[in-house]
C-alpha cells in the first residue's frame, strides 16, 4: 500500500484490523487514533457503523506512529 508504513513481521504492533471510523469526510486516507475504534470482527464494524453520525466501517492498518508523533491507522477499504 502506497504512503503506509508496513507492517513489522516480527511484532504485531500495526496489525490489519476492521475498525469503525468516525470521518467528516471520506476522502482521507489515513486517521488520528482517536478516530478509530476497533472491533473484533466485520460483522461487528458493520452493525456499529452509523452513516448519520459519520461513523464508517472499514478494514484499517494500525495503530501506526506518525512522523508528527501521532498514532494513526491507515485506511485498507470502506466496507
């Protein structure tokens, strides 16, 4: 995935994830953790996903650290 830092193989810090998203608008690519709630499965983010309170299901990469000292997930797709 272009402009993500992937995955360490060893470790399992940034872990590919389905989350639910808070997102104004959906053109980001990238999110604040604070922004991001995992949960243990699709089905789940799917359920608790919330179009009128934009919050979106999607599958994630993370939590990941910013060059700015931020943790930050990386948007793999909107389910």
């Amino acid at each position: 995935m272009r402009g993500c830092v992937p995955p360490d193989p060893e470790t399992d810090v940034s872990t590919a994830c389905y989350a639910v998203i808070y997102a104004p608008r959906r053109t980001r690519k990238r999110f604040p953790a604070a922004c991001v709630t995992p949960v243990e499965s699709e089905q789940q983010a799917m359920a608790q996903g919330d179009a009128a309170n934009k919050r979106y299901p999607a599958r994630v990469i993370g939590p990941s650290k910013s060059s700015e000292g931020q943790y930050i997930y990386y948007l793999v797709q909107w389910l």
